[in-house]
C-alpha cells in the first residue's frame, strides 16, 4: 500500500498560500522601487534647477527668479510627498515579508513533519517485510526438518 499523507491538503493549502504571498510581496517589491525611482528623478530635477538658478541668478530678472523660487518651492513639495510615500511603501513591503516568512515556516513545518511520517512508515514497513521474510524461512526449516 502507498504511502499517504494525512495531512496533505493542509500541506498544499500552506504552499499555495506561501505563493499568494510570494506574489503579494513581489508586488510590493515593484512598488518600493518605483517610489525610490520617482524619488531620485524629482531629486535630480531639483538639483539642476537650483545649478541653473544659481548660473542665472545674477543675470536674471525678478520675474526669472521667482519663477525658479516657486518651481523650487514645488518641486520640495513633491519630494516630501515622495519621501512619505517611499517610508510608506518600505513599511508594507517589510510587513510582506515578513508574512512571507510566516508562511514558508508553516509550510516547512508541514514538510517536515511529512518527511518524519513517511520515514516511520517505511521503517514500519521495513520491519513488516523483515517478520514476513522470518516467518517464510522458519516454515521452509520446519518444513524441511520434518
């Protein structure tokens, strides 16, 4: 008789629910990046807005510097926006992760207990196997003997 888990639809609920959260955590990996990319592009637009603010500060009228103020003004704006986004996005990638472990140790408790079970079903099956081989050589003796 083969081998059969008991425990085995358990087993394959908690592997298919440690995908669900592999995918659930990848997505938060993709979102993570994204808000750090967004991050580095406004900070590198305002870095050369404020490198051409200061090449036409002295050469620039008012006007020119005001508007160079106020998109500077809005560009700081968007990047603490950014910034509380990325801590966001951090945050719930980590708690992702972290289910992700939960969910790989359940599954690999399940594993684990399954691998001891079938190991005591072949030990009991090895020693089934060696009664039966007993009782076949003590009948052939006594068949022999007598």
């Amino acid at each position: 008789m083969p081998y059969t888990f008991k425990l085995e639809a358990l087993r394959q609920f908690r592997e298919f629910e440690e995908e669900r959260v592999q995918r659930e955590f990848s997505q938060a990996q993709r979102i993570l990046e994204a808000a750090a990319s967004k991050l580095a592009e406004q900070i590198a637009v305002r870095d050369k807005t404020e490198t051409e603010f200061a090449a036409h500060q002295d050469s620039g009228t008012a006007s020119q510097c005001a508007m160079y103020r106020g998109f500077l003004q809005r560009l700081a704006e968007e990047i603490e926006l950014l910034n509380q986004r990325l801590r966001v996005a951090e945050r719930d990638c980590e708690k992702k992760r972290q289910a992700l472990l939960a969910a790989v140790k359940n599954r690999k408790t399940l594993d684990r207990l399954k691998e001891k079970d079938e190991q005591a079903y072949r030990h009991k099956q090895d020693q089934e196997e060696g009664k039966f081989i007993d009782e076949m050589a003590i009948n052939r003796f006594q068949l022999n003997r007598g």
